[in-house]
C-alpha cells in the first residue's frame, strides 16, 4: 500500500511538473513579429538583435528586425500597423513623437495611442568639445562669441537640443554658429576634426566617440551641473521635459562618471497589440532571464524585471495591458503605479484629441500639414496652448496626484 501511495505521489508530482511546462508554452505565438529598429550596426540594433535572436529560436516565432534611419518613418509605420513593436528611447517618442512636434506633426505622424512595452536600454549623453578647446566647464559656455561653431544635427528635436544646452547659461541659437550634419557619427567627427567646436549628444561606449576620443587632440566632456546650478537645469528642460540628468557608465574611464542628460531606451507599441502577445513578450523576457542576460551587455543590466519596475514607477508613457497584467500577477503594480498610469493616458488622449481636431480644422481651411508650414505649426501649437495641454515630462507620484485633482 505505501509503494502505491508512493508511486501515486511521484505519478502527482511528475504530472504536475509536466502540466506546468506545457501550460508556460500553452501560448500560441503569432507566425511573425516585425520590430522597427535604430540603423543596422548601432548599439541599439545589436542588443535589439540579441533578444529577438533568442526569442525567434525558443518560440519558433519569425522575429523580423527592420532597421530604419528615420525615425518619423519607424512611427508612422508603427501607427500604420506595419510594425509591431519599435525600439527607440522614451524621452524622444515623448517630446516629439507624441507631442507631434517638428517632424512629427504630419497626419501619418502624429500622436496615437502609443504603449511602453518593456525596457532594455539607459541612453546618457554628454556634451563635448575637443581636447584642445578653451571651453572646459558648462559655464564657458557664456562666454563664447558668434564664430563658435556647434553642431545642429538635422532630424525633428535636434534644434530643440541646442536650445536647451544654449538656455542652460542663457544664450541662443543666434549667439553661436550652427553648423549641419544629417548623422550622429558625422556629429562626432566633425568635433574631432576641429570642423565644428561643440555637440551636445556624444554617447561615451559608442564605437565612433570611442574612435574620435583617440584623435591626437582628444575629446572632453563637459558636465551639466543640475546641482549647483538648479535654474540653468529648469531652463534646460523646459526644452527636454521628458529627460532627466545622469552619469555615464560606460565608456573609455575617462569619461565615466561625467553628468549629461537622458533617458531610457526600449520598445513601445501601439494599445492594439493583443494584450496576450504583450503579456507572454514580457512573461517570456523574465522568465527565461538567465539565458538571455549574457547576449548583450545591456540586457543583464536594463532587461531585467527590477530595472523595468524602477523605470515603469517613472514613467511618462502609458504601460500596455499585458504588462499591467504581468506586474499585477507578480504584486508589483501599485496604487501610485494606477495613478500614474490613468494621468498619462489623459495626457496622451489630449494630443490625439486634439490632433485630429487640428487635422479636421487644416482640411475645412484647406491648410497644408506640412511640418514646415508655419500656418499648420501655428494651428497645433496654438491649440495646445488655448486647450491647456500639459508637455510630457517626468513627474513625481506627488505631482501626478495632485495634477489629478484638477483633470
């Protein structure tokens, strides 16, 4: 009898171990997931690669990786439905992409209902000069005159980032020279080479900074000083709302630990992916961690569950469903986390709302929704200005609540 019961316990348990690896592979992926992606080559591209590699293989879904050097056509695109998910940092999709501002303000590139999936990425930029520049601190700045030469990289928001540097120690644009280059490499070179005198978005660990750092003169980065100089760092952000100031991790030593301005990369979506594909994308993600977190440097340390929950109890974006879902089975989505999560899709439902009222509004006047035509720009700014809708930026628990009482 005790032989049965302990075969019987062993038949219990060995079914339930079964039961339990069938049920964490019950899900039926879909046949393909297309995924929007910096330039082939770039940091972002390859941990972005890493990931979808593994998950292809242990799904057997067809992960596709679409590299796309524009970034409004990866948005349209992800409006569009023509790509599933797409990787680009948050504080960029906030204040342009959903904002609808600069390049974004066209009706395929406006403002939708755009979801935070999950984070894999912490992207810190720094400004530079040359080594051999007479500009060493944030406050030298100042003190430049009309021939210094910084670099304005062309793509929607890259003025704006000038602006806000410029604003810092109350200069502008018409204070300095702005010298054009259509790519992040060429903003580095053209610093090394002594072509241009300053940028304001060098990334420390990536392979070109690396490169142009080696030059014979060097590069050196200049630090923000939020700490010191608190009504430079609003000035600041009354530009780039939706970035926050950090260290550099990475890099050659020389430049670690210097402070620039940031954020968090990683993939969003649109509301309508189905909820079970977000849930199982970001179930998948966890709990098969330990086999993933070696394949890219960025992954042990942003993939993880413990680095999204920090990132989500910050966030700007609305969190999908099949997140929310996934955090609420593992405890870990709070009341503030609900609050948080409902003032944010009021905000995003302001800009869509009102998006299509300007769109509705051009068409009745017959206004080109041209970016660059001052007559539309005016339309849209001016009706977030008379609607009173907020900029995206980051906010604490207590903002947000109190921002709640009155929406």
């Amino acid at each position: 009898m005790r032989k049965t019961f302990m075969c019987l316990c062993f038949l219990v348990a060995g079914a339930m171990a079964f039961g339990g690896a069938v049920g964490a592979q019950d899900y039926k992926w879909p046949k393909a997931l297309k995924i929007a992606t910096p330039a082939l080559g770039s940091n972002s591209y390859n941990l972005e690669l890493a990931w979808a590699n593994k998950l292809d293989e242990m799904t057997g879904m067809k992960v596709r990786l679409l590299p796309e050097d524009s970034p409004s056509a990866k948005w349209s695109n992800l409006k569009s439905g023509k790509f599933d998910i797409m990787q680009d940092t948050m504080g960029y999709i906030a204040n342009w992409m959903v904002e609808g501002r600069s390049g974004y303000a066209t009706p395929q590139g406006g403002p939708f209902p755009a979801r935070f999936l999950w984070q894999n990425d912490s992207m810190t930029f720094c400004l530079f000069v040359r080594g051999d520049s007479p500009v060493k601190e944030l406050s030298d700045i100042a003190e430049v005159g009309k021939d210094f030469r910084m670099v304005h990289w062309t793509v929607p928001g890259g003025l704006e980032i000038l602006q806000a540097t410029l604003a810092w120690v109350n200069k502008t644009t018409d204070d300095v020279t702005l010298v054009q280059t259509g790519s992040y490499p060429g903003s580095v070179r053209m610093v090394a080479e002594g072509k241009a005198d300053f940028a304001p978005f060098g990334i420390p660990p990536a392979s070109v900074f690396i490169e142009a750092a080696a030059n014979p003169h060097g590069l050196r980065i200049i630090d923000l000083t939020p700490d010191t100089d608190p009504e430079g760092a609003k000035r600041f952000r009354q530009y780039l709302p939706a970035y926050s100031f950090g260290k550099t991790m990475a890099g050659p030593k020389e430049f670690q630990g210097k402070t620039g301005w940031g954020t968090v990369g990683g993939m969003i979506c649109n509301a309508s992916m189905d909820e079970e594909l977000a849930y199982n994308l970001v179930k998948w993600t966890v709990e098969n961690f330990d086999q993933i977190k070696e394949l890219h440097p960025f992954i042990k340390y942003y993939m993880n569950i413990g680095a999204n929950k920090k990132t989500i109890d910050g966030m700007f974006l609305p969190i999908h469903d099949g997140v929310i879902r996934y955090l609420k089975e593992k405890g870990m989505w709070s009341e503030a986390n609900e609050a948080r999560q409902q003032y944010n899709l009021k905000v995003q439902k302001m800009y869509i709302d009102g998006f299509n009222a300007c769109i509705k509004e051009a068409e009745a006047k017959k206004i080109p929704m041209d970016p660059k035509n001052t007559e539309w720009i005016g339309l849209w700014e001016g009706y977030k200005k008379d609607n009173g809708i907020p900029r995206i930026q980051v906010l604490t628990d207590a903002e947000i609540a109190e921002r709640l009482k009155s929406m």
